[in-house]
C-alpha cells in the first residue's frame, strides 16, 4: 500500500502518539480539557456512537475474548448511552449466529453495565439506568446469499440495524472497493423493501457510491451511512462523496464520521484537527439534523505500540488477500491518536462549541440525530 514506511514508526514518534490521549487503556475519563458546560451537556444527552465495541476491535491486538473488568470499567467511564456492535461475519452464517450468542452471553454476564436493545425506547431506558445499549448490527450481508427470508430471522434476533456491502461484491450491491459502474442488484432492492417493512435501519456505511444513492433512493424509510468520511476532505475510496451525503441526508438519514486512517494524514496518522474537517464539511454539506458519529472503534483505547503496529500490518496483509482491504489501513494506528479515549465523543462535543456550535448541534451529532433516526425507522 502508498503510504509511510511500516517500520518508520519509531518508537519516539508512537510515544508522541500516545501521549497525545493517554493512549493506553486507562478507565479514568482524562482531563481533556472539556468546558464544565459541555460537560453538563454531555453528561445529560443521549449519546449514540453509531459503530463501536466494548471489546477489541479493528485489529485483534490485544485477542478479543469475554470482556475484561479493564473494558466494562471503560464503558462505564465513556459516558456514551448507546453503540451500534457489528455481530455479523459477512461470509458466514454460523459465525454470525455465533456470534450474536456470545454478545447475548456478555450482556447477560454483566448486566450493571450493559443492556440489549430491542426497541426505541431501551435507549432511553439505557440512559436512565447508567448502562451502555448495545444494538445489534451487520457490516455486510454476504452471509445471507441470497436468501432474504434470513433477513427476517435476524431481525427477529434484534439485529436493529443492517449495511448491505462490505468492501466486496455480495448479491444485494457494490461495495466500497468496486466501480461506480456497479450498484444495488434487484435483489438489493428487495432487501430494501424488507427492512422497511421490518423496521430494519438500512446501512450503506461499506457501500460504494452508486450503492449508496441508490438505496437511499430506493428506501421508503430514511437509511443510514453509519461510518465513513467525506471524500471532498481526503479522497479514499472508503470515504463518500457529496453526492452519497446529500442523497442520505435529504431523505431524512444520517452521516456518521468515522475515526479512521482513511481520514488522512496530519501529518503521519489522521489528527483530531483533520477529524474537525471532515465533521465541518458533513455539517456545511448534510445539515445539522443529519450528521453524527460512527467512531468505528473500541471503548477502551488502542495501546499504540510497535507490536501494536506489527499487528496492524498483518491484519491488513490478511485483508487484503482475502479482498476485503481497503488502500491505508497498514499505514497508521486504526485510530484518531488524539481522539483515543474512552469519552472521544466529550471531547468532539467540545470541539464543536469551540467551533462555534450551538449546544442544539452539539447535542444532535453526539446521539440526538441517530436517536431520532431510529426513533423514525424502528417498529416500536
């Protein structure tokens, strides 16, 4: 992949990383430098990162597992209210099924700290009860075939929210990684129509962007990109174009920016500053009632450390070979180095004041819209 030498990450330059979050998995919200009315604000919003895990996630560094007292500790310490967790495995659907037993298995061993949610109105109750709502979601649906019936079965399992590509080509569309000559099949367009029916949140966050605009073109009910960045700040093919933006947000969906490599390089991994861009654009270009976060991250911080990085280069080597990877993803820590917290959405809150914004805005990017979108989209 283009991009900084693997091994020019020295131990001087990761250690400025880190340092610039306290980048190791501390529990203890850091002083970030939060105004206390923001604080204020934060504490009593709902908050809803719209991609995100309790447990290890992007790289398997350290092993995921059954969560430690390390990460519920820091879900309780994150102050968010709700997370959209990805259980499906794309190319398999004994894993997904697999794997949404074993989140069932974690919510029901820690009940203080987590709940499931079936319903709008458990994200509320969540908020209420000081626990973090998990939401059952997909990145793909390649493990369905062709079969939508299977569409019914998950969401029956509470499976609230669906994004029909990964990166490749499965039978529903296009994803991020083809050309924009390919888009949402016919039996995409079905698939479409059966979450509307079953109140099923559509989701193109892997989606090339003909797939994209053609979803939310062929939706009935308002979709969602959940993750990515925009394309007019840093031209990855794992960011969306203007187009892709408008045609979510004019039909009442929501953008959530991701806190990812293919932001771009500020000057080696992607920066807090360059994050601000991104959201700024998203704003100018969806409007306020159509932008949130999509963090694309585990709770607990990534430890950025050279067997970190060595990790990240053979998740990536893997990705590719399996063509499912994506240009950048070994070039950087798979994070924000200075939005690498547990309560990064605090500190976006802040962020967006010193901006400028209205606490009404701040509100609605760091849950209110993806509240008020699921609110829209799910059957009770």
């Amino acid at each position: 992949m283009p991009g900084v030498d693997r091994r020019a990450f020295s131990l001087g330059m990761l250690a400025t990383l880190a340092a610039g979050t306290g980048g190791t998995a501390s529990a203890a919200p850091a002083a970030n430098g939060v105004p206390p009315a923001i604080g204020a604000l934060y504490r009593r919003a709902i908050v809803i990162d719209a991609l995100a895990s309790p447990n290890t996630w992007n790289v398997p560094y350290p092993k995921p597992g059954p969560l430690t007292p390390a990460q519920l500790e820091n879900v309780r310490a994150s102050g968010m209210t709700a997370i959209n967790l990805t259980v499906g495995k794309p190319g398999s659907l004994a894993e997904t099924v697999k794997e949404i037993g074993f989140w069932l298995d974690q919510i029901a061993r820690h009940p203080d700290y987590l709940t499931l949610v079936r319903r709008h109105a458990d994200i509320a109750r969540a908020k209420r009860d000081g626990k973090l709502g998990v939401i059952f979601g997909f990145q793909g649906m390649g493990m369905i075939g062709t079969d939508l019936g299977l569409i019914d079965a998950f969401a029956a399992m509470s499976v609230k929210i669906m994004q029909l590509t990964y990166n490749d080509r499965n039978a529903l569309g296009a994803g991020s990684s083809l050309p924009e000559s390919e888009g949402l099949t016919d039996l995409g367009r079905e698939a479409v129509a059966r979450m509307n029916g079953l109140g099923v949140l559509v989701d193109v966050g892997h989606a090339n962007p003909s797939t994209a605009i053609q979803a939310a073109q062929a939706s009935s009910r308002p979709i969602t990109i959940s993750h990515t960045g925009a394309r007019a700040v840093f031209d990855s093919q794992r960011n969306l174009p203007d187009t892709a933006f408008r045609a979510v947000a004019d039909r009442g969906g929501v953008v959530g920016l991701y806190l990812m490599p293919f932001l771009g390089r500020d000057p080696v991994a992607a920066s807090r500053a360059l994050f601000r861009r991104h959201l700024r654009h998203a704003l100018d270009t969806c409007g306020e009632d159509h932008v949130g976060i999509g963090s694309d991250q585990s709770i607990t911080p990534v430890d950025i450390s050279p067997a970190y990085m060595d990790i990240v280069r053979q998740t990536a080597e893997a990705r590719q070979k399996a063509g499912i990877g994506a240009p950048g993803e070994a070039d950087s820590p798979v994070t924000v180095p200075d939005l690498n917290a547990p309560r990064r959405l605090e500190m976006i809150a802040a962020d967006l004041n010193a901006a400028g914004y209205p606490d009404r805005v701040v509100e609605k990017v760091i849950g209110g819209n993806f509240d008020r979108l699921f609110r829209d989209v799910w059957l009770g």
